[in-house]
C-alpha cells in the first residue's frame, strides 16, 4: 500500500529516489527495520546488565576484603577503632590494600597513624599482614611522610624518612604474616 | 468489578504511601547529617533534626529499593489511578524532597561557589576553578574533585545563578533548591500538556517523570541544573506542538546553554519540522546569547567545546563503558575506548536522522539520542539519566520509555555492592 505523496515530494523532494525522500509520517511496513533495531537494542540491553551484574558482583568481593582487612588491622593493632582509611592498589590492580588509622584515640588523621599493608586471601574473616609504616597527625599518605617502616614496606622502599619526626610516639614494627 | 476497582485504589493508595515512607525516611535521616551520603553543608535542614537517625547505605538503598519496586507497580496500574491522585502524590514527594537537606551531590555548591567567584569575587569562573576563592565559605563545601575546574555549564545558567550568589551560601542554596523545584514543576507540567496534546495518557506520562525516584531523590535532592535543562527541552517540544516553531528553536539552544547536552534536539527537530522559523529562531538566539556570553565572560565563555572535551575525559566508576572494561578483564576505559564509544555514538546519531527524515517521530529519536550519551558516555552519573525520561514519556515510540527505565534500573542495581557487603 502505497501512501498519498505530501507537499514535501514535490521540488526537490520529489526529485529525490523513493527511499531518500522526506516524509512525514514513518511509511508503514517498517516492521524488518523496527524488528533488528528492538533485537539490537535487547542484546545491548543484556550485555548491559551482566556488565552491571559483574561489577556488583566484584565490587562484593572487594567489600568483603575490605572488611577483612579492617578486621585484621582492628587484631594486630589491639584497636578497635571505626574510622579507618582503605586504599586500594588501582596502579598495580592486585588485591594488595593499605589500611590507616590512629594509634590513639582521636578524630581521623587527628594522630599519628599506623598503617597495615594487607596481601592474600580472606581466611576466617582476616589477611595476611606484609608490612606497614606510620605516618604523622594530619599528613597524607605519600612516601615523603612514612617513617619506620618495617616487613615488605621496608623491603620495598615505601618510606622517605629515616626517622620519625620529633615527638612523634613510639613506633614499633608490629607482627607480620596470617593473624 | 466494582470491589476490583477498591482494591485497585487501596492498591495504588499503599505503593504511594511506600514512595512517600521510603523518601521521607531518607530525608529525616538526611537531615541528621554527618552521613556520607550527605555532602557537608549548612545545616539547611536543622528544624527537621530529631525525628531521624544518621543516614547509612544500608537504610538509603534499602528505602531507594522499596520506591523502586512501589514506582514500577505504580506505573502498571497508571491507567487506573485519578488524574488528581497522581498530581497529589507528585506534589507531596517533590515538597518532601525541597523540605529537606542537600542530598548525595556536591554540585549545587560548585554552582553557588561559580555564581560568587563572578557576583562576590569578580572572577571569571570559565576560566577559574572555586579554588580561586579559596577564602570563600562556600569553598569547603565543594567537592574535591571540582575545586581546580572552571565551570562546564553554559553562559545563561551561569547568569541566571549570579542572583544568587547575593543572599550568602544559606540562601543561595535555598534559592538553588526554589529553582530546581520549579524547573522540576514546570518540566512535569510540560510533560503533561505534550501527553495530552499527542494523545496519550498524561497522567501515565506524569508518574513516569514526576514519581520517579531517580528524578525525586537524586535530580531534585541534589538540586540538579539539568532539571532547568529538561524544563526548556520540554518547553521546546511543547512549543513544537503549538506550531510556535522559532520559539521552539530559541528554547533548545536556550536548554544548550544550560547544559550544552540539551542541543541535541535541534537536528531532529530542524529534521522532522523542515521548516526554516526553527532555524532562524535557533540562530537568533544563539547569537544573542553568545553575545551576552561574550560580553560577561569573554570568549571562554562561549567555548563550550572546550568544556565538553575537558569534561568527556572524565570516568566515573558507575559508567557503563567501565564496567564493560571490568567485564572484559581490563582495570578501566583508556584513550581508545573513548574514540570506539564517540564512533558508536556518531553511528547511533546518524541512524536516527536518517530515521526523522524519513517521518520517525523527532521526539523519540531526540530521547534515544540523549540516552545513547549517557550510556556511553564514561562520566555518568544518576541525573543524566533524567535527561530522556521526559522525552521518553511523550514519545509514541515506547521502547524508548523502557530503554529509559532499564538504564536507570541498572544504574541502581550498581549502587547495591554496600548492601550486599557493607564496609565498617
């Protein structure tokens, strides 16, 4: 069934091949076109959500070990302190993770801080402690700022100064390995 | 049939009393503070302090999934609700959501910290960031990620916040809040004269704008510019409609000039009218504005190009192109992901003008447009995924609706990983 033609087929327009020319309305009969687009759009809507669904899924797995690894540093410090920072490894993308928090009481980074280095599987709700290093009140983490490192920090260069600031508390290496 | 009817309304009557349950829970709790779900600010919300406790993820997504669940069954049963019932929910849930706290975004305080680096401090902000005003006590309240960047939005919303940046940070937040309240309203009102004026349900079109709760807590809670925007693309399409067509062309680049996203109904529109008004009425507008622009900002202030390729390098972790990355094995999106998804795009763009000029509805393809730059795009963020729901919800095209709705869907079911495993 052809459709009546419209003001728009005529000049230019109507020089145009059939399939080229402007129209109104869409022409009926598009049901191929309609039926590969909806088709493209649901297989693009699937690959959506399993990418999404497996983001979930990882992110899971990441929060899992994150709680293990403020768990274990809660263990090995004695202190069961709630605001402690996480950093991830986003350079390397390993599940090596850096755990900071206060050694006394006081308002996140308000102290000076001790930080655990964390490797390996979750195992009873734990990791494995590589290493650490302290780091003063109020500074950010940055290899210019870490002093008595001890464990694998030590082994791989991660503190700049070779002694702690001045006043700073004491800084003793804490037990390394599974806890 | 009539007992059917009762319980349809008793039905409908208990989704709405979940919506506003779940949004007033996340408002009270909001209005405590100290969540990180809650950017730091002035305590706007203080006179509600008391009736709730401090907002966690547990609470947010657990409130965030039981309006999402009531929005979806609410939307099956649009056709059975009254007009009046639907307006009333509509107006309830924007009024709790205006009562309360800044909610999960720190932009409104780039906007403010923009408005009085130009008002308070005479400072361009096209070519500063807040950080020029570091002084200034809206400055601590600005995400840390924005304090270097020079604002991305365009030259008419900057001026219309200028007004603002006079009544203090408490008062411009409130006035942000006003704004974003009405531009809401007005988008809603819009959206319900094109449903009627092309023959669909209007309130169906409503709820699906108006109740959404991605619209609701994320675009209104955080007072969102693109709300502005969606109110002069309505207007465009509204005005397109009354056959007001260089009107209609003045309100897009209007739109475009709020956020520059909102040009990408002109083609289509200029595709499906052909007529020259929309053109002249663009170009008209365009030029005045640039004018302005010109004058107020100087020439940055109409190199939007330069804003958006700065801003389309940005990655955010709930893009769908990184967690494609992550699907595929890779740790995030790198330079060449960037050109394959532009390419995408451009592919995507072309086949809907192709599709307008051979009679698809312009409406329609406008909004898969808009939807194609957020799945794409790998800075996404909750209310970009507004920017095609008003569309979606006049165009005659209903895959675009529910296309719309999934990708919000997903966005949500993304945010879930702290319920699932929460960290403490």
């Amino acid at each position: 069934m052809s459709t009546p033609p419209t003001p728009l087929q005529t000049g230019l327009a109507g020089r145009m091949p059939e399939w080229a020319r402007p129209r109104e309305d869409e022409r009926h009969g598009l049901g191929s076109l309609r039926l590969a687009e909806t088709t493209i759009l649901i297989l693009v809507g699937l690959f959506l959500a399993v990418a999404t669904i497996a983001d979930v899924v990882k992110q899971t797995h990441v929060n899992h070990r994150l709680v293990a690894d403020m768990r274990t540093w809660r263990t090995v410090t004695g202190h069961n302190y709630r605001s402690l920072g996480t950093e991830q490894d986003v350079k390397g993308h390993t599940t090596r993770d850096t755990v900071c928090g206060n050694v006394s009481p006081g308002g996140p980074r308000e102290r000076t801080q001790v930080c655990l280095v964390l490797v390996g599987p979750v195992v009873s709700s734990r990791r494995e402690v590589s290493g650490g290093y302290y780091l003063p009140a109020k500074s950010e983490d940055r290899r210019r700022s870490r002093y008595a490192c001890f464990g694998s920090a030590l082994q791989a260069g991660l503190c700049g100064l070779r002694t702690p600031p001045a006043g700073a508390p004491p800084s003793p290496a804490l037990p390394t390995g599974r806890r | 049939m009539q007992a059917g009817r009762v319980w349809l309304r008793a039905l409908a009557g208990a989704l709405a009393v979940v919506m506003l349950a779940a949004t007033l829970e996340i408002v009270l709790d909001g209005a405590v503070g100290h969540s990180p779900l809650i950017p730091k600010s002035p305590h706007i919300a203080a006179w509600l302090d008391g009736v709730g406790e401090r907002l966690g993820f547990r609470v947010f997504l657990i409130a965030l999934l039981a309006y999402v669940g009531a929005y979806a069954c609410m939307l099956l049963l649009a056709r059975r609700v009254s007009a009046r019932f639907a307006i009333a929910l509509t107006i309830a849930l924007q009024l709790i959501v205006f009562a309360g706290p800044i909610l999960l975004s720190t932009d409104v305080f780039s906007y403010i910290a923009y408005a009085r680096m130009g008002v308070v401090h005479g400072i361009n902000p096209y070519i500063h960031g807040p950080i020029a005003i570091a002084s200034d006590p809206v400055y601590h309240d600005v995400g840390k990620d924005w304090k270097l960047v020079a604002t991305a939005y365009g030259p008419l919303y900057t001026l219309i916040s200028y007004p603002l940046a006079w009544l203090g940070v408490t008062g411009a937040l409130w006035g942000m809040k006003l704004m974003a309240l009405l531009a809401g309203a007005g988008t809603l009102a819009l959206t319900w004269r094109c449903a009627r004026l092309r023959q669909l349900d209007p309130k169906l079109a409503l709820l699906v704008v108006g109740v959404n709760p991605l619209w609701v807590i994320y675009g209104l809670g955080g007072a969102h510019n693109d709300l502005i925007m969606t109110l002069l693309m309505m207007g465009a399409v509204s005005l397109t409609l009354a056959r007001r067509e260089a009107y209609a062309g003045a309100a897009v680049i209007a739109a475009a000039l709020v956020k520059a996203t909102g040009i990408v109904l002109l083609p289509f529109m200029l595709l499906s009218t052909r007529r020259l008004a929309p053109l002249l009425g663009a170009v008209v507008a365009g030029l005045a504005c640039a004018l302005v622009a010109f004058l107020v900002f100087g020439i940055h202030g109409v190199d939007v190009v330069a804003a958006l390729n700065r801003d389309a390098a940005f990655v955010s972790t709930d893009s769908f192109p990184t967690e494609i990355a992550h699907l595929l094995g890779k740790p995030g999106v790198f330079p060449v992901d960037h050109d394959l998804l532009k390419a995408g795009l451009v592919l995507i763009v072309v086949h809907l003008l192709w599709r307008t000029w051979r009679g698809y509805d312009w409406v329609a393809a406008s909004g898969w447009t808009l939807l194609a730059i957020s799945v794409t795009s790998t800075w996404l963020l909750a209310w970009y995924t507004l920017w095609s729901l008003p569309l979606a919800a006049v165009s005659r095209d209903r895959r675009l609706l529910v296309a719309t709705l999934s990708v919000q869907a997903l966005f949500i079911l993304h945010q879930l990983s702290p319920l699932l495993a929460p960290v403490s």
